[in-house]
C-alpha cells in the first residue's frame, strides 16, 4: 500500500473533511429531492 506523499496541517485537513461532509450532503439532497419528485408523481 502507498503512503501519501502530502503532508496536511491540522487546520487543512479539517477544511478538506468539511468540503467532503458538504458534498455528501448535497448529494444526500438531491437524493431525497429526486426521491420526492418520483413518489409525488406515483401518488397522482
């Protein structure tokens, strides 16, 4: 297995984990968006 060959700070690796979270939330979003659309247009 390779190691990383960047080195983060504390305060970058939090920024990038933030930046990741925020992206698994937006397409949990639009998921559930897509979701609703679909269940609505069964619904009638």
């Amino acid at each position: 297995m390779e190691e990383l060959k960047t080195c983060y700070t504390l305060g970058e690796a939090l920024k990038l984990y933030a930046l990741y979270s925020m992206d698994l939330d937006v397409e949990r979003m639009k998921i559930e968006e897509i979701d609703e659309r679909g269940s609505s247009r069964w619904r009638g």
